[in-house]
C-alpha cells in the first residue's frame, strides 16, 4: 500500500523530490525446492532456476506485414497464475519430462527481509519525504498531510498513518519565537523612546519606522530570491534594535531644533540638512561590516550569507526611510514646547555670538532633560574631562581592556553551531560485529521498552539495517528518530543523559550516540557526523588498532566527553566456500556454478515474474528455511557439471571459516583510523583542549604515526579562520569608509580605537560618529578643542544612549532565547549587546580622547 498507493501520490505533489519506502514486507511466489526430490530426480539447482526464467517470459521478436497491415508479433510463455509454473518442464531424465511440480512446491511468501523497521515498538512501514531545493518546508508538509487526509479512505481501516517527525514543528516554532522577539523588541524601543523624549508624537514618528522596514526587508528579499527562515527572519530580528537607530537620530535632532523655535519645516530641513552625512556614514559603517560574511564558504557560508544580507538590507532601508518617510511625518506629529521669548518662524536669529546662542541653548537643553538624566550626562562629562586631562592614562586603560579581552577569548568556551533544543533527538546503535538481525531486534527491544517508559517520549521510530538517510547498513547498526512531548518538563540533553545512562547499565554490548537532528545532518554535510574525531594515520594495521584503543581509553577519562568509539571497524565472521580450482576442473564445473547454486539456496533468485492487477510479483527460486540456516545442507548441495553429472559442493570446495577482516580506510592515499566521541555538557573548544592535554599525558605515538583533530572541530577552526578574515577584512572596509566620509586620519583613528575596544560587535553601534561631526560645529563656533568635545559629548550623550539602549534592548528578546529554535540566534544577540554596551560605555570616553590626541592640540 505505501509503495503502491501513498508514495504515488505524494510524489506527484510540487516541492517533493522524493519519496523513499522503508519497512514492510514484499510480497512473491516462492518456488522453493525440496532437495531430497531434487536429487531423487537428478536435477540440478541451475537447472530450475534457468527453467523458471526461460519459460516464464513475453518477447517480441518483431513486427509482421500482412495484407497491408502491422502486426506486432509476440512470443508468449508467460504464467497468468502461479499454479501455471507447476507444469514447466525443468528436464528430461530418462526420456521423461521432470516437471517443476515434481521438484518444487509453489505458493506465497515475501522478499527476504534485512532491515526491521517499526514505530512505536510495531513494525511499520516509513515514508521519508524530502521536499525540492527551492520547495518551502511548511508548504510541502501542509500539502503531504492535504494529501494523506484524501488517501486515508482508500486504505484499510485498521492501517494507522501519523507522522513521526514533522520539520515544519520546529520551523513553524522557530519562526514564531522570532516573530514574538520582533515585536517584544518593538514594544521596548517604544518604552525607552518615551521614556527619553516624554513625547508620543516623536516616539510614533520613530517607532514607525520599524514596520515599514520590515515590510520593505521582506519585499527586497522576495526580490533577490531569499526564503523567509530562521536566519533571514532572525536577521530581521536582530536589526530590530539597530534599525530605528537613523529614525531616532533623525527625529530628536527635528525635536531639538523645534525646541529653539524654529518652524515644523524649517526645523525639518535644518535638522535633516545637519544630520544627512553623519548618518549614512553611520550607516553604510555597520553594512560594509556584513559584506565579508557573505562571501564565506561551506556550511557556515549558508548560515550567515542570510543572515548577514538581510540585516545589511534592513540597515539600508532604515537610512532612506530616516531621510524620507521619518522628517514628512515628523513635520505633521512632532511638536516641541517652545523655549520662553521664542516663537515660531523666528529661527536662529538671536542676537550675540553662535558660541553664546550654543550655550544658551544647551542650557534650555539640560533643564528639559530631567534631573536623573542631567545627573548622569553631568558624571559623564566629569569623566570625560579627567580623561582629556590625562589621555595616557586612557591609553593604559585602553590597553589593559584589550589584554582583559584576549584573557577572555582565551577563556572562553567555543562552538561549531550553538546548540539548541529542536524537541528531538536521534539515538544511533551498534551492536557487536556479526550480530544477526534477529538478535540485533532483540536487543533494541529492550530499549524500546526503555523509551515507552521515559515520560517526555511522545513517539520514535527505529531502523535496524538502515539509517535516517534510508541507506542500507549492515544488520547490527542502524538509528531511533525520537520525538519528544512539547510540554515536556525536561530539556533534550537532561532526557539522553538519563537514557545513556540506563543503556550502558542494562545493555553493556550496545554502544549508542545521541545527536541532534541539526547536528546529525549537518555533520553528514561534511561528512563528520561526531564533533569529536581524532585521526591516526599509519601504514601499520596493527598499530594503528592498538594506538586507537589507547586513545580511546584516554579521552574517556575526559569530563564532559561521551559516546566513544575507537574507529576500528571489523566486518562479522564469515563462511567461505573455496572453490578448489583443480578439482572443479576435473568434475567439469567452474566457481560460478558453485555461487550460482549456493545463492539460489540461501537468498534466493528472483528469476522471473507474474502480472497480476496490473502489477508484477517477483518469481524466487528458493530453499526451504532448514536447510538456508544448515551448513551441511548446503555442502551437500548438488552442482551439474558441463558433461551432465551432479556432484556435491564440498566434492569441489572447501569451506573456511573467518573470524572477520579489520576496515580500512583512506584518507589523501594515507590510511587511518578515526576515534570519535560526543559531547556532554561541556563546549567543543574547551573539549578538544582537554582532550589534546589529556592525550599528550597517556598516549605516546610511534615512529611513522601521525595524528589530526577533524570532525566538527576541524570544520569550526576552518570557518573560525574565513570568520578571522572577515573581521579584519570589516575593519579595514570601516576605515576606508569612515575615511573617506571625514576625509581625515584623526577621526577614523579615534572612531576604529572605541570599536576595538568593544570587540568588534561595537561596528554595529558606531552612531559616534554622529558625536564626532558635533566636534566640527562647536570648533567652528570657536571654542577650544577641550571645550567643543565637552559640549560635544554633552550634547550628544542623549541621543548615544537612546540609540544604544534601544539596539540593546531590541535583541533582549533573542539574547534570553525564548521560544523554539531561539538558541541558534542567542550567541549573535550576546556578541551584539556586549559590544554595544561595552561602545557605550567606552568609547564616549575613548574616541574624544583619541581624536584629541591626534589633533596635537592642548586640552
């Protein structure tokens, strides 16, 4: 029914790309031989199997003209019914025809099985359904259940159909945990804008921006081709805080000049005329930063390629929107309480100097501010002041903050991917080499039991024989897909920690792994599906087995280090029939009449076929199960030699037993052996350290041996060195940049100075820029230096901390990872807040003092 009927028609639905059948039985006509009656009528084993083929067929030998007609000319033995093959003569002894009746019993049966599948501890037949490259996950799952709902009349009533593992869950999750961060962020950028400005009209105008932007994001992304997933919406996500950065800036410089008394137009153009440069410097900064994302490779490339465009198109949108759609609604929304003896339309004409009018209106400034606000801009520029008094001492500082920064990349712990909680999870498992399939199954019953009784277990599947991928193993390997409850009160790793721990204890010849769904095909994507893998290399067999377990045993004793497996695979024991090449060519027979006849009696030979509904039913030439499971039956098998006579298979080949052959395997023409092992609650990075310091303690290696880290960890320090060129390759995009905005060395130097002390994540917050340019203005309106970056800073310190505290508190709802999936994204959220809290912090303080000091002028 699965391979017949379902799979039919979900293939035909657009998005799936394949629909593959695992589990189940298959039904045949076997036609299996009784030996005894074989012999008695001198028949040969080839013999049958050559008469089943040979009679039971169609063909057609080509086309006939006759009476100006066509006709299709066809040779026909074929068998309508399976009793129809009795009568097909299999030999004739004696001038009697030996019917296949006489030899065989025909009847019903199924391919032979090996691979067990079930669901839910009862065997089952699985569908596994991939979807095309640009088909949508939560599309395609919407139209297989449309489509499995229609078919569900058509099978029997008491054939059950659910699904096992459903992506869509986890995307859908996922997808809604970013949706309520967005607008989580939305709603605390909405309290801070208030919070400082104490106006509704100017935080509207502001907070409008965020969903045109989002609307604008989505479209530009339908434009260039990107899906809407977990990275581009988490990217969208992200720029949330950064985003209503150029609408701030924008509408508090309109407040601003308002507040002086200029008209709602006047102060429009005025203030979008002051701040248009600063701001796209301000902005084109931050996109330059995510342009050598977009050019990395692998899978760390398809990660952040997304994530890095759509925050960079996000950004742009927000900089036209700030100059365009942000000073029309402000001109309509905004209103500012006019300062006493100032009335609209008079401007900035006031008599007396532009430094006296600066400071006059700095004065007004300070007393709408409110007393706390007023507090911290006045311990700012008192630290500020100190600072330009004594900037080698900043330098000391600056110093000291980046060796306490190099301490703590050193200290920190390091991932490929973060991990996450996908509700899931899958449990691979190897029983000792040569195990049977039926003793395989007995063992995984067990654990199946095991996972009945864990309460978060809402469903699993298991492959014996077969993996997730569908791709054949041997018997004694193979995979459970466990789905867990949602409302489950346990996380993931708490349920396999406790699950291996019950397994090692009452199943001490399984060996398991647990991985993530994520993780598992993402390391069958560069083919290192276990974080952990040491690589022997040697072309000595024997040591490299005996160093391999010493490996193993020391890693083992790693904290934090579970599942290892010491990479020495050996196939299971093995019965070799050899055929003696002397003695076969005495009796008259060759090694493929000995194979020929041996594999018609253990697996049989699907020699022809029968159309029956329209559908064809294999034909197998089998033995009966006694004598396929008897060694001795088959040396006693008979083989018919080129003159006619039958001769036993032990009277031409001996059989040897084997015990089983070590793998090997290659890598660049060298031959390895990869030990490998899984991670419990502890990080790759400071495993793989431990593990290095671990094995330079226990393991000495011979001469000729050489050993490598791979795995996971190799591809994470690979993408650690592109991501190492990107951050450098950013920086030095920002210099030009901020170069060629300021057309001076002096102020990229001091703004690049206050970024490197956040880290790099500070790129992202680099509206200092806007402090900087304030320095121009009250330089020209002829104060000291000292005093134009006082004021500067003074001036500035507000709309600074209203832009980073919205950014910050914008990805607050990522860093916390509320919500499914949230966690790929929370690392991202952590760097972004550290940084901007740390240029927050720092370089309000830094970059004046720098800038001072390359400007080479007395404070």
């Amino acid at each position: 029914m699965a391979a017949n009927v379902v799979r039919p028609r979900l293939a035909r639905l657009a998005g799936v790309a394949t629909v593959a059948v695992a589990g189940g039985q298959v039904r045949e006509f076997h036609v299996t031989i009784d030996p005894e009656r074989l012999a008695a009528h001198g028949v040969s084993t080839q013999q049958v199997t050559d008469a089943v083929k040979n009679s039971n067929i169609i063909a057609s030998p080509g086309l006939i003209e006759e009476n100006h007609q066509l006709e299709l000319a066809l040779v026909s033995g074929q068998a309508v019914t399976p009793d129809q093959l009795n009568g097909i003569v299999v030999a004739t002894v004696n001038n009697a025809p030996v019917t296949l009746a006489d030899v065989a019993t025909v009847g019903q049966g199924f391919e032979p099985q090996y691979t067990i599948v079930t669901a839910d501890g009862r065997p089952a037949v699985l569908l596994n359904i991939d979807r095309q490259p640009d088909a949508n996950t939560v599309t395609v799952v919407d139209e297989v259940t449309a489509e499995l709902k229609a078919v569900r009349p058509v099978l029997p009533k008491d054939v059950r159909v659910a699904p096992f593992y459903d992506q869509s869950l986890l995307v859908r999750a996922s997808m809604n945990s970013v949706r309520d961060a967005i607008l989580i962020g939305l709603l605390l950028s909405v309290v801070i804008l208030y919070a400082f400005l104490r106006n509704w009209g100017t935080t509207f105008v502001a907070i409008l921006v965020i969903p045109v932007t989002v609307l604008v994001t989505f479209l530009a992304m339908w434009l260039v081709g990107l899906s809407f997933d977990l990275m581009t919406l988490g990217g969208v996500a992200a720029a949330i805080g950064l985003v209503i950065d150029d609408a701030i800036v924008v509408v508090e410089n309109i407040y601003t000049h308002l507040a002086r008394g200029q008209g709602r137009r006047e102060a429009v153009q005025s203030a979008v005329t002051e701040i248009t440069v600063p701001i796209i410097g301000s902005t084109v900064t931050p996109v330059v930063v995510f342009l050598p994302l977009t050019l990395l490779t692998g899978v760390t490339g398809v990660f952040f390629r997304s994530l890095a465009l759509t925050m960079a198109v996000a950004l742009l949108t927000s900089l036209v929107l700030a100059l365009s759609f942000t000073p029309v609604l402000a001109e309509r929304f905004v209103k500012a309480k006019r300062r006493d003896g100032e009335n609209e339309g008079e401007g900035d004409a006031t008599p007396g100097s532009r430094a006296e009018e600066m400071r006059a209106d700095e004065t007004e400034e300070e007393e709408e501010q409110g007393p706390f606000l007023r507090a911290i801009i006045r311990r700012y520029e008192w630290v500020l002041g100190h600072a330009l008094d004594r900037p080698w001492l900043v330098l000391i500082i600056m110093a000291c903050v980046l060796a306490g920064a190099y301490l703590l990349y050193r200290g920190l712990g390091s991932e490929f991917l973060p991990e996450f909680d996908e509700g899931a999870f899958v449990l691979d498992y190897f029983t000792p080499a040569g195990a049977s399939l039926e003793e395989t199954d007995r063992v995984l019953r067990h654990v199946e039991e095991m996972l009945k009784e864990t309460p978060e277990v809402e469903s699993y599947s298991r492959r014996t024989g077969l993996q997730l991928g569908l791709s054949i193993t041997e018997p004694n390997t193979g995979d459970f897909l466990v789905k867990l409850k949602p409302d489950r009160k346990r996380k993931t790793a708490e349920v396999t920690a406790d699950l291996r721990k019950q397994i090692e204890s009452s199943e001490p010849s399984l060996d398991v792994e647990f991985a993530g769904i994520l993780a598992d095909l993402v390391g069958d994507l560069i083919s290192s599906p276990e974080p952990i893998e040491i690589k022997l290399f040697s072309e000595d067999t024997r040591a490299l087995d005996a160093k391999a377990d010493e490996v193993e045993a020391a890693i083992k004793k790693v904290p934090g280090i579970v599942d290892t497996k010491n990479g020495v695979v050996v196939s299971g024991p093995a019965v070799t029939f050899r055929v003696d090449p002397r003695r076969a060519a005495q009796f008259g027979v060759t090694a493929t009449d000995v194979a020929n006849t041996v594999t018609t009696a253990m697996s049989g030979e699907a020699s022809s076929s029968i159309l029956q509904q329209g559908r064809l039913i294999n034909v197998r030439v089998i033995f009966p199960a006694e004598v396929r499971a008897s060694l001795d039956a088959l040396r006693a098998l008979q083989v018919r030699s080129s003159t006619g006579a039958l001769f036993r298979v032990e009277q031409v080949a001996d059989v040897e037993y084997d015990k089983g052959q070590t793998e090997i395997d290659r890598e660049g023409l060298r031959q390895l052996v990869a030990v490998t092992a899984r991670l419990e609650g502890t990080d790759l990075g400071t495993a793989i350290s431990r593990i290095k310091a671990q094995l330079a303690r226990d393991v000495k290696l011979p001469p000729g041996m050489t050993i490598e880290y791979g795995g996971l960890y190799g591809e994470q320090q690979a993408s650690f060195r592109e991501l190492m060129l990107s951050l450098f390759l950013a920086i030095v995009l920002v210099f030009i940049t901020l170069l060629v905005e300021f057309r001076s060395f002096a102020h990229p130097v001091s703004i690049v100075a206050g970024a490197v002390l956040a880290l790099g994540g500070v790129l992202l917050g680099l509206l200092v820029t806007r402090s900087t340019l304030n320095v121009v203005d009250h330089l020209a309106a002829g104060d000291t230096l000292r005093e134009a970056l006082l004021r500067s800073g003074r001036r500035r310190f507000r709309p600074v901390l209203m832009t980073s505290l919205a950014a910050i508190l914008g990805m607050l709802p990522l860093a916390l990872a509320i919500g499914s999936g949230a966690e790929l994204l929370q690392p991202l959220a952590i760097a972004v807040i550290g940084g901007l809290g740390v240029a927050l912090l720092l370089s309000l303080v830094v970059t004046p003092t720098v800038y001072a000091m390359l400007r080479r002028e007395s404070v």
